[in-house]
C-alpha cells in the first residue's frame, strides 16, 4: 500500500535535517516541560513530533503550509508549536552579563555584526542598511577566539550602525568594565582602547599594512559565528515579523550548542 504524504514526511524529515539526533532530544525535553508547566493533556503532535515540526521549519526553512500538510495539522497549529518552540529556546538563551562570565576565561572575543535580510518593506525605512543596499536586522555576535559563538543580540533595525548597536546593547561598556581585549572590524572605530581595529588609511606604513594583515586573520574567525546563525536557513532570509526576528536569533544558538 503506498504510503501517505504525512508518512513520507515523517520518513523524509530526519535525514534531510542536518542536526545530531540530541538536538531533537533536547528540544523534546524542553517542550516535554513546558507542556507539565502548563497542564496540557492531549495535544495532536507528541512533544518529539513539535520538536521535528520546529526544526524543520528552523533549519531547513519549511513553510508553514507544507509542515501543515506533512505532519497532518492545522496552519493555524503549526504556527503555535513553532512559535512555542522558539519561546522554550530563546528563554534559555545566555544573556550579555552570562557571555562576559564565560569570556572573561578567554584571552580575548570577537565582535562582528551582520545584517539579517528580510522581505518586509511596509513602513520599515528604519530597516533599511545603506552599507548593504537592503532591508534588513542588525544582529551583534560575540565569539570566542576560534569563532564559537558566545552571545547573539536581540535584533535592530537595519539602518542602525554596527557601533551604534553595540553601545546600545551594552556591548562596549561590558568590554571596557572587564578590560577584556575584543577584535573587531574599522565599522568599531572610536568605541574604545580595548576594541582592536584595523587602521584607516589609504598610505599605511609597513608596519600597520602588517597589523592589519594579521588582525584580519584573527578577526575572520568571528565570521564563522555569523554562518552558524545563517546557517539555519530561516535566517538567510526571515519571513516572519521583525518582531519576532531577536527569538529565533536567541533560539538558535541554544540549539547550536546542543547539537555540539
């Protein structure tokens, strides 16, 4: 007998999602608990079955449609799991004071920002980045000196500078009171002694050609904090509200991390 389309998908899920089968373990554990914390006694989908649903709309980018037609729900469903889902995640994501404690054990971090692309354009002229030519969310990463991500900010408009930013979540001020030494990109110029960018100059001596050669070779490792971000595809190119951007921005690296 030919198999359903939910039984397809179910079949075809696992192995088109690139993650380690403790990341949908620890998801279900999470959701597993948050159903106790609210009562709920019977629900359509098991919490493995919403942890699956949240994954592959996470990483793989599944609308909801086709996660509706694949796990046999309702739009209208898929669209609380999913949201439930990021809000277990994001909950357990570190905060800024939680990153410094971890990298006060490190000889130094990594701060680069990026710019999240979106599609929605309706009065969102403060989303839009003239350094990138888009619409978009700027989100600031903090990384340890090989590029393992730290610390993900919650996400502001596009148009907003990678040093505004950073002084606006307190990144700056958190370095300066901890001494702590961070690399960081010409967009971090005047933010402080203990920020290292690179010199601005079109005639550079030797030396700085040489300061600069080697900072951007210990700056580019940040980079890779940035692709694990964008790694999980719903971020290339959020559809969902801006609004809900700095969830799953938070939600993502708990998930990172649980699948390493």
């Amino acid at each position: 007998m030919a198999r359903s389309h939910q039984e397809l998908h179910v079949l075809v899920c696992p192995s088109s999602i690139d993650l380690s089968s403790r990341t949908l373990r620890c998801l279900a554990r999470r959701l597993s608990v948050r159903r106790g914390e609210i009562g709920t006694r019977w629900r359509r989908l098991t919490a493995g079955r919403q942890a699956l649903l949240a994954l592959a709309h996470l990483r793989c980018g599944d609308t909801y449609a086709r996660l509706a037609a694949g796990f046999g729900v309702g739009i209208a469903t898929v669209y609380r799991y999913i949201r439930e889902a990021v809000e277990v995640l994001a909950a357990l994501a570190p905060t800024l004071a939680e990153a410094m404690h971890i990298a006060r054990t490190k000889a130094f971090v990594i701060l680069d920002g990026t710019l999240l692309p979106v599609d929605r354009i309706v009065a969102d002229t403060p989303n839009y980045s003239g350094k990138h030519k888009r619409h978009g969310m700027n989100v600031q990463v903090l990384t340890n000196p090989v590029g393992r991500l730290l610390w993900a900010s919650p996400a502001l408009p596009g148009s907003t500078h990678d040093l505004t930013a950073a002084r606006t979540h307190g990144i700056i001020d958190a370095l300066a009171e901890d001494g702590l030494k961070c690399w960081a990109d010409k967009a971090y110029q005047g933010a402080g002694s203990t920020i290292r960018v690179p010199f601005l100059s079109r005639h550079l001596k030797r030396w700085q050609r040489r300061h600069n050669s080697a900072h951007t070779k210990i700056r580019c490792l940040g980079e890779r904090a940035i692709a694990t971000l964008k790694g999980w595809r719903l971020l290339r190119k959020p559809r969902c509200s801006t609004n809900r951007i700095t969830a799953i921005v938070h939600a993502v690296p708990v998930l990172h991390h649980a699948s390493t």
